[in-house]
C-alpha cells in the first residue's frame, strides 16, 4: 500500500483565536495518520514499541495553505517518502473535499532500548514491510 | 435518542510521562462525543454557532477510574442528564471493552449574541430537541 | 506555606474559536501550579517520582466564572485543601488582577510501584510536608 | 534587539508516553516565544491583532537534536531571521543549560481584514520594528 487515506472531524480543542485550526495540531494529525497507516500495513506501531523499536521524529516541515475550521470532515492521505534503513521520511496531505490545505513531512529515527539501531538487523520483517512501502500513490 | 455512542483511538500525543492519557485530555474527547451527539440528534453544533447561540461550557467534573493508553480503541458513551432551557448538563463514560475507564460531566448555559438566554424564545426547535434528549439510555 | 500565587500569560494556542481559552486548559495550569507549590515548600513532584511516588489525578472539578483570553497576565492561586495520607485534594483560583475567572479542585491519590501506598509508611518527610500545608490561607 | 531570550518549565502534560516532550509541544513554545518578543521590541501581538494585522504561520520547520523532560528549565532564543515586509521568518533555538535541543523556524504572512497585506503600507511602525530586528545576535 503505497498510500493512506483516513477521514476525521476537527475538535473544538484544536481551533484557536482566529477561528482556525491551530497550526500546532497538524504534527499531531501527521501522528495519528501515521499509526493508522502501520496499523494498514501490518505493524501497528505499539507492537513495534513493545518489540522494543521505537521511531522518534527527528524533523517535521509543515506548510500551511488554507485554513481547517471546526467540525470540518477532512481527508489526510500518508505515503513514505523515502527509506533508508536508518531513517524514515513520511508524507503528509490534508484535503476539505479536493482542497488541499496542508503539506508536510516528519523525519524518523529508529531505537533500541535508547540507542540508534538499523531497522534491518533485528527487526528483518519491519524493514520490508517499510521497503514496500516507499514511493508514490 | 438518549445516549450516543462513539468509538476512537487513542493517539500518541495524548499520553503523558506516566505513560497513560493526561487527565487534561478527557474533557476534549467529552466536547468531540458532545458533537457527534448534537449531529445525530439533528443539531450540528456548527449550526447552533452559525444561528447565534453558543453553549460555553461552565463547569466540568470527571472522575478517573482507570488509565486508557496509546492506540487504545475507546468507547464514548454521552447522554443528556438534565436540561433546563438555560442549563444543559451532559453525562459521559469512557470504555475500554466493558472496562469503564472514566467518567464525567460537564454543564452549559446558553449565550445568544454575548448574552444569556432561554433557548425557547429564539430557537424552538433547538429547545424541543434538547427536552426529547434527556433522560436515561 | 498555605497558599502558593504564581503568574503566568495565556498562549495563543490555549484560545479556541470563541476567542477565549478552552476549558480543558485549566487543569493544565492547575498541574503546572502545583508542580510550582511542590516545588515551593521542598518536594519537587519530579524528585518524588524519581523516589516511586506518583500522586495521579483521580477527579477534577472546574469552575468557568468568566473568560481568559490570548496574552492575559493570570494569576493562579494553589492551596491545600484536603490531605488524608492517602488522598490529597487541592484547591485552585485564576484571576485577572482581582476578577476571580475559575476555581477548580483536583484530587490525588498515591501509588509506590504502580500501587496504593499510604504517603507515612515509606515517605515520611513528604508526609509531614504535605500534612503542614494544609487549611486556608 | 536582535535575539530574545525567555526561560520557562517543561509542563507534565507536554510529555508523551516516551517520557519526553511531545514534538508537536515545541511550535507552542516558539509562538510563546515570539509573543514575548514582540511585547519587548514594542509590538504586542495582541496589539497587532487589535489594530487589523494578523500574521499567520505558513509554515514551519523544526529539528529534535535531544529530548526535554518534565519539569526541565528551559532557554528559548528567538531571533528575526527574515523580514521582506511581506513575509517574516523567525529562527528559534531551545537550550537546557548549554545543551542545544531543538531548532526550528516559522514563516509568517500578514493579513489586514483577511488579505494579504504589505506591512509598510499601513503599519509603518510596525514595518520599522521589524526592519530593525533582523539579523544575527
């Protein structure tokens, strides 16, 4: 699967003064595509955390093109960018219907039990599965 | 219909260091299931908004039974435990499987243009609504 | 020490979309408040975790008297109000100079090793500490 | 002034289940950051906003170099990296003691009444400040 869709409503929590979605909230959108889409591919992301694997972000880059308000239905798709081994680059698309209001990325390290580690030597299934994953819908 | 149900997952951010959902988050997801409910029954809170009267919430109480956690798949049950014509009070219970984990209620007054009001006077149809919703599921 | 005063300014992203602060963020500064009156009379709360007491919250209850909003200079009041060496409730006000906008109370309990402990049996100094900051101020 | 400097503590609820800060948490801090800025250089934001100047984020780019904990007194250095008078970067820099964190930047537009705006036009003081703020510390 080289792409993920989810659907999902803004909370009231997640608007601010302006009326609009706070900017904040995307990266934590980005997060919640980002499991779905483990999920989707068959590595939910707390097994890979109880296997001792765990994917800090190193980076996100977020840009903001038009507004989301409260109760709005949207669409974030997910893809991986790039993989390496070592690192894991995530894309992220956020559509109302066919506007696109949002882009971004988040950088991903990978740990065991705290240190850096390659994804390849001790977790070979995770490493393909990600593998498969790479490139465009 | 007296009690609306909805189902969703923990996400990452909502967690804390004791590796549990913040107590802080509760009261989100409350306004989230509120929404869904006011949709269902008829009543988009969007819609409320948009014809002038607002709902600020003016207290909340909630009581934690049990710790919900990262990708956890949560039952929210809301129901409509009293209603005044110029007090609303919501009743929720937070579920893992048949775990009850939480619950809660928070209370609302009624706010047209920045002021106080009865709902009857200026929205019929949102009173009628809000009287036939409460009670026991 | 029986009341503990702190300062603080309200974020942008603790506004919402009726342009004050959201309700779920009180109990966010409440915590922040209490870590500051731990602090204040000699038990820093991360001191106490790092020596097996976790005090979660086990209910909160607030109190929306009027509205903070974006860059308000808050006061926030912390004080004692109830502790049984196995419960401990404290007590909260916010204020904007001296308009009283929220009152709140959280209550704790206490777990050594991811148990119900009673505070005396094995932390006695945070015991005598926490028992001589209770009452009025 | 070419860089500002604000200290603040890490707050339990921005913490994950990691048991570090979320990095959704650092673009808050960096909004409280240039807050605090402008007040300093002569601009409230909240003055902009209530004199018709909005200056969205449209965009934002942020690098976790080491992990904050609760309860970690932090440095935040906020600094104007770019300013066209009609798009504004700031560049901001988290430290615990000398200890480099994070990095991250924010793009920023202006709207008047909704539109885009050239700030020399109709906020030449404004326009000034900001001119003279630029650069390295």
């Amino acid at each position: 699967m080289k792409q993920f869709d989810m659907q999902f409503r803004v909370r009231y929590a997640e608007t601010d003064a302006m009326g609009i979605v706070h900017h904040a909230v995307y990266p934590v959108w980005f997060e919640m595509g980002r499991t779905e889409y483990l999920r989707e591919v068959g590595i939910p992301y707390r097994e890979m955390e109880s296997r001792g694997l765990q994917s800090p972000v190193i980076a996100i880059h977020v840009r903001y093109l038009k507004p989301a308000r409260y109760d709005d239905l949207l669409t974030l798709k997910v893809r991986v960018a790039r993989y390496t081994g070592v690192r894991l680059t995530l894309h992220y698309e956020v559509y109302r219907d066919d506007v696109l209001l949002c882009t971004g990325e988040s950088e991903h390290a990978f740990l065991n039990e705290g240190r850096a580690t390659a994804v390849q030597r001790k977790f070979e299934d995770i490493h393909e599965m990600l593998a498969r994953c790479v490139g465009e819908a």
